[in-house]
C-alpha cells in the first residue's frame, strides 16, 4: 500500500506483479513512509525485516522464492508463492533461419500500428531472440478479426518487412471456417531453386523430394536435380521451361510441401489442382502412389518435349469476352476466374493475339512453359499418352478433390477411370 496506496479489490493482483517483478530482476523494493518500526514489534527476535531501500536479493542456493498474502474483510483470503523463473537460453530463429511474425487486431487499421509498434520494440530490444518473439505473438496473443503474416529471417530483415505492405499478408477471420484446402499449381510455377532453403533444412521436404527423384531414371534425376538446385549459367537458365524437367520437379515439390503441412497437423479437408497439379491433388488423395504420379508427369513432360514449341497467354478476360476476340489459331486452354483466362497456341500467334490485346490496353503475360498445353497442338501425343494411363493402378481418392474439368467434386468412378485423366 505505501507503494501505489489502497486499491481495494485490485490490490492483490498488484501485488503478485510486484512479487512477480522482484523475483524476476532479484531487487526488493522498499515500503515507502517507513521510518521506525512499531515499538510493539520485536524485528530483532524475528526473522522479518522491514525492507526501507532498494535492496539486492541475497546471494541463495537454487530459485528465488516469494509469497503473497491477499486478506479480504468478508474472509476470502489467497496465498500465493512465486518461484523464480528457470533459465532457458535465448532461443534461436528456427531450424530454417526464418520465422513468422503473426499481428492480429479488431480493425485492420489497428494493424498498421501494431507493425509499427513492433517495429519500434525491435529495434529497443536487440537483446531479445526473434524466435521468441514470433512464439509470443503466435502463443501468447488472442486472434481478433484481422490478422497479419509477415516472414523475416533475421530481426534486421524483421524491421524491414514491417514497414513494407509488400512483405506481408492479410485476412480477416474466417468464423466457421470448414477446414483447410490444398491447391497444387500446374506448369509454369516453377522457378529455379525453388524451396531449396527447405530441401537444405528440413529432413522432411527432403526425404520426399529424393524419393521422389528416386523414381526417375539416373540421368533423368540428375537433370532435373542440377536444373532445379544447381548454379546454373545465366545461358542455361532455360533449361527449366523444358516440360520434361519442370513438371516432375513441380509435381514433388508440391507432394513434399503437403507432407510437411500434414506432418505439421494441418490435414486438408478438399483438395484442388491446376491442370497437372490435379495429378499432385490425386497422388495426396491416393489416387495414383507417389511413383506413379512422378512416372505420370515425366512421360507427359516428354511427350510435350517431342512436340512443336508452343506457349501460353494468361489473359485478364472473361470466358465469353475473349472468345469473342480470340482468333481461330488460339485455344482457350483454362478458365481460371471469372475475369481471368489462359490461352494456348504457337509462339508466333501469340505474340501476334498479345500485341493485339495491348492495342486495346489489355494486359496479358506469358505462362513460363514452352508448350501449348491444353491446345491443338497436343493431339498428336494423346493416343500414347492414353495408353500409359491405362497401365497405372487407380484408387478412389481418400479426401474430396474438386475437378479441373467439370468444377465439381470429382467422383471415384472418374477418378479410377484413365479416360477422365485422358482429358486433364
């Protein structure tokens, strides 16, 4: 009380954080006021004390130790001891060099001050291991409606990030959220090495992508291996848009990252696949084992080696809108979103269509594969190709995929027939 005075039914709680603060910084503060002691008191035949300064903890063997007594008038009373802390070393970041830095707010406005707050506190605390903080913030903080992910590697990186809206994502809570979902990207998301900080660290995504390379022929691995993670010559940096090399290297790397989600306890509800990540989708359901789903993707790599180049346009249209545009040497080769589509076609034609485009101010991008997927040009392949999936052994999925080619939930009878992947 000589401290902060009478706070009546705070006054306990205020003097655990007192009690809590001493045995932490190993200081006792003095009561304040306190100038002779009652005459009715014998201190010197007690073992009490009447501590009248800042006074440093003795020196004691094991923990440091404190009680508080808490007595209400209407004979509630509480005692509580405190323990000193045990030592734990300063964590480190994490077993990949990186964290996840995780705010959350009632209003997304509220968002941008806690960045900026922390930001501040970093920057005060060089002291404090950025492991730690990211396991307070994802531990210790309740989640509101709106939430911020950011990614740093150290806590210089950390400061950064926070002050660019680049480096981070955010949601708003999903109240009755169904579950996760999985979505496997198809070809074209390949970059080089891509995930190699996770193949370097972390035995999981490892093991998975050599068992994956492990089904390929020696030299078929080795190429993808060296495209995938080596330093490569600025002049041979191509050698990933070979269909042949980038989609076995995406198929296992998308099967290695579900298994590092599943393994961290994030189960999916649904799975979804872009054109050949259905196959990823499929593998994870247990539609084909993973062998056979690298064994799929290679030889649909090679059969699109063997064909003419070709590529594809992702156009910012809408289905009926770039139908309408789209000329007679072009296929629509997927719809993506409403407003978003994928054409696919010869090199020549679609620079031409792109060119076009732009003259009307539309914006279009190429798809980094050097293949007219999902087109035309693909008929030549299909008869081989339908033979070699009538060899796999096909199961109905174990988890709910949603189709490429209908929207739908896609059924056991598609999917254990070799003709609906005929079609994929």
């Amino acid at each position: 009380k000589s401290n902060i005075g009478h706070l009546d039914t705070a006054a306990g709680v205020v003097s655990l954080i007192k009690t809590v603060l001493a045995v932490r910084h190993g200081e006792m503060p003095p009561t304040l006021g306190f100038e002779r002691p009652n005459p009715a008191i014998n201190f010197d035949a007690s073992p009490f004390v009447v501590c009248n300064q800042l006074t440093a903890w003795p020196n004691i063997e094991g923990r440091r130790r404190a009680a508080v007594n808490s007595l209400g008038v209407g004979g509630t009373n509480a005692h509580v001891i405190v323990e000193q802390a045990p030592y734990a070393p300063r964590g480190g970041q994490s077993r990949l060099g990186s964290v996840m830095l995780t705010l959350s707010a009632r209003q997304p406005e509220a968002l941008d001050q806690a960045c900026a707050t922390l930001s501040s506190w970093l920057q005060e605390n060089p002291e404090i291991s950025l492991g730690d903080v990211a396991h307070t913030l994802w531990a210790g903080r309740r989640r509101f409606e709106h939430n911020r992910l950011i990614a740093a590697r150290s806590r210089e990186d950390a400061i950064a990030a926070l002050a660019d809206p680049r480096r981070s994502m955010s949601q708003t809570r999903l109240d009755q959220a169904s579950g996760a979902v999985f979505l496997f990207p198809g070809g074209g998301a390949q970059h080089h090495r891509m995930a190699a900080d996770l193949y370097a660290k972390d035995a999981t995504v490892r093991a998975s992508i050599d068992e994956g390379l492990s089904y390929l022929p020696a030299e078929a691995a080795r190429e993808i291996r060296t495209a995938w993670f080596d330093d490569i010559a600025e002049g041979n940096a191509p050698i990933f848009l070979k269909p042949s090399v980038q989609l076995p290297a995406i198929l296992i790397l998308e099967v290695a990252i579900a298994r590092l989600w599943m393994s961290a306890g994030v189960k999916p509800t649904a799975l979804i696949g872009h054109s050949m990540g259905e196959n990823a989708a499929a593998c994870i359901a247990g539609v084909f084992d993973f062998k056979d789903a690298v064994r799929l993707v290679r030889y649909r790599g090679d059969l699109f080696d063997a064909i003419p180049k070709g590529g594809m346009l992702s156009v910012p249209l809408a289905a009926d809108d770039l139908r309408a545009v789209l000329p007679d040497t072009l296929d629509v080769a997927s719809l993506n979103a409403p407003g978003l589509s994928v054409v696919s076609g010869s090199d020549d034609d679609l620079e031409l269509f792109a060119a076009t485009l732009a003259s009307q101010d539309i914006a279009s991008s190429r798809v980094p594969i050097d293949i007219a997927a999902h087109s035309r040009m693909l008929e030549g392949i299909l008869p081989p190709w339908e033979a070699f999936l009538r060899t796999l052994k096909l199961h109905p999925p174990k988890l709910s995929i949603v189709s490429n080619l209908t929207g739908d939930w896609l059924t056991a009878e598609q999917a254990m027939d070799p003709t609906y992947w005929y079609g994929n």
